[in-house]
C-alpha cells in the first residue's frame, strides 16, 4: 500500500484541473501549490535516505504498477492540455485566468509531460520510448529524447553540456544557453548517428525531422481546431513547460564539473557530479527525479529503485523549494555557492 504514494505524482495535474473547473484566483493554484505548498512541506517532513535491499530492488524493477503510474500520464496530460484548450478558446476569461491557466497547464506539460517523457525514454521497449516521445510533443520539446541520451548523459558535468549550468551563472542565462544549445546539439547528434550507420542525412531515420514534422502538425491542428486563441495558449504553455525543466536541469548540475585524466579525457560521470536531494514530497512528486546522482550513476534504473549515494553533494532542500531559490540568482548563489567542492570551481 505504500507504494501508492506515488499517486501524489498526479497532484500537479489535480490542482489544474480544480484551477480550470473554479476559474477566477483558482487558475494559480497549480503554481501556488507547487512552489509554496510543497516547500513547506518539505521544510516540515524529515528526509530519508534509505535504500531498498538487493533482492527488495529486483521485485520493485518487474513490478508493472510502477510502469502504470508512468502511463497514466499520457491520457492525463492530452486531457487536460485539450480541455484548458476548450475553456481559454470557449470562455470569457480575464487576462489573469488566461495567465494562471497557462502556467498551470505549462506546468503540467512540464513535470507529468517531460519528466515523465524523460523517465520513458530510458527504456528498452520501443514502446515505452514512444510514449516518452508523446509527452514531449505537447511541450515541443521532442529533440530532448535526442539531446538528453546521447548528449548530456556523457557529457554532463563538462563545459560541453549545455544542461550543465557554470559557475555564478543565474537561471534566466541559463534558460537561453541551454535550449539554444540543446536544440542545436540534437541536430548534431542525429547527423552523427546517422553517418554511424551509413545512413542520409535526408534519411527516413533522421528522426529530427520527424520531430519538427509532428510538431508542426501539431501546432497546425491546434490552429484549426482552436484558432488564433488556442494556438497562442499552446505556445505559451509549452514556453512554461520547457522552462520549467530547464529550471530542473539548471539545478540538477549546477556548477559540478568532472576533472580531466592526464589523456586530456573527461573522467567518468559519478555520483559526485549531480545534487542529489532526499527530501520525500519532492522525490514522490517528480518520480525521484531527485535522486539525481544515481539515475546519472546508472540511466537505465527506473525510477522506484533509485538510490541515495553518500558521496552525492546534497541540496539543502528539495526540488521544487531550490527551483524557487534559483528564480532569486543572490540567493541561490550564496546558498549554494559554498556547497560546490573547491577543485570542481577551478576546471
């Protein structure tokens, strides 16, 4: 029964849709929720920092209740991205509800769309990766599954990530460099995997363009179906759902870089290299995405298995309280500044 907690998961999209059905000052519930509430609760709740036993682990992987959790999202996400699109385009709405439904919606594409989309994308199945790809539509955002597998997790913590943020470099520099860079870097890749396999850059596999396509279309169809309205909306929704991830991914790395082997190589990612956080409401709300380090450690973990590695820098609050943090560059700065081992600064 206590695994159910995960259901908290489904918080996020729950208050958007009391936001969408109450409208007025209820369209900010979502954010408020998530960036006021949950702090709280996370200053008040103890961390935990145990791990499963070996065999406890084993069961947990095969257990398909966990994989359910992550596909219930799919028809959470489009339902609720179609029906704030019905209300914004149908209803007589203040400028501020619009505001507040986009933020709650965007913020939705953001933690049950990409997070999870990124969960998925690790996976082996084809399957399951194309319902990664899915949650990333709606963000516009597809090139991450791209970006994310073959360019940050073996180059994160390095100069040449672009999801890894410097030293003393805010958020809002942060939010231009990475997505310039990732959506850049993802175009790259796919020309590099496509020359490994002797394959066109015109290609059928060149799944960048397969990407822009569907996007594309996307958009189109929204415009269609929707007008001017409901195009504006998921534009701005999808701008709130990547930014928020690249809030995550801005203090996921921050200012951890990997020393170099005499070869002039990277030396191999480890737990050191990513924030780690233990806070629970956290963990739970974002399918332990904030157990960091070990998913780094090991990509292919799936979520409810993660560990808590001693060695990984450790946040002084969860997540969500950080990302909040982050928004105010002095602060996080002098919070976090002090956190970050001396030897990394100077690479």
């Amino acid at each position: 029964m206590k695994d159910l907690k995960y259901l908290a998961a489904l918080s996020i999209p729950i208050t958007a849709f009391i936001g969408l059905t109450l409208q007025g000052y209820w369209t900010f519930f979502t954010p408020v929720f998530s960036f006021v509430c949950i702090p709280i609760l996370e200053l008040l709740l103890p961390q935990d920092t145990s791990n499963y036993t070996s065999e406890v682990s084993y069961k947990r992987a095969l257990n398909k209740f966990f994989d359910f959790m992550l596909y219930l999202n799919l028809p959470i996400v489009y339902g609720l991205l179609f029906t704030s699109l019905s209300v914004v385009t149908t209803t007589n709405l203040e400028t501020y509800e619009f505001i507040g439904i986009v933020l709650s919606t965007g913020m939705v594409l953001g933690t049950n769309g990409i997070n999870v989309g990124h969960e998925l994308g690790h996976r082996q199945a084809t399957s399951e990766r194309f319902l990664g790809k899915a949650l990333l539509l709606p963000a516009l955002y597809m090139h991450f599954y791209i970006e994310h597998n073959y360019g940050h997790h073996l180059h994160a913590a390095t100069k040449e990530d672009p999801a890894t943020a410097s030293y003393n470099q805010n958020v809002y520099a942060f939010w231009f460099t990475s997505t310039v860079r990732q959506y850049l870097n993802a175009w790259n890749i796919q020309k590099k995997l496509l020359r490994n396999t002797n394959k066109s850059f015109w290609s059928f596999k060149n799944d960048m363009f397969w990407f822009t396509i569907i996007q594309i279309m996307y958009l189109i169809i929204i415009f269609i179906v929707f007008g001017k309205i409901g195009l504006l909306f998921a534009v701005c929704g999808a701008i709130t759902g990547f930014l928020l991830l690249e809030t995550v991914n801005y203090i996921e790395h921050y200012g951890l870089l990997r020393g170099k082997t005499k070869s002039g190589r990277y030396k191999r990612v480890k737990a050191i290299h990513s924030w780690n956080s233990n806070h629970v409401v956290g963990r739970i709300i974002l399918y332990e995405l904030t157990r960091h380090s070990d998913h780094h450690y090991k990509s292919v973990k799936k979520y409810q298995v993660l560990e808590c590695h001693e060695e990984s820098p450790q946040m002084p609050f969860g997540y969500p309280t950080s990302m909040v943090l982050a928004l105010i560059p002095p602060l996080w700065f002098k919070v976090m500044n002090r956190r970050i081992p001396r030897e990394m600064i100077s690479h």
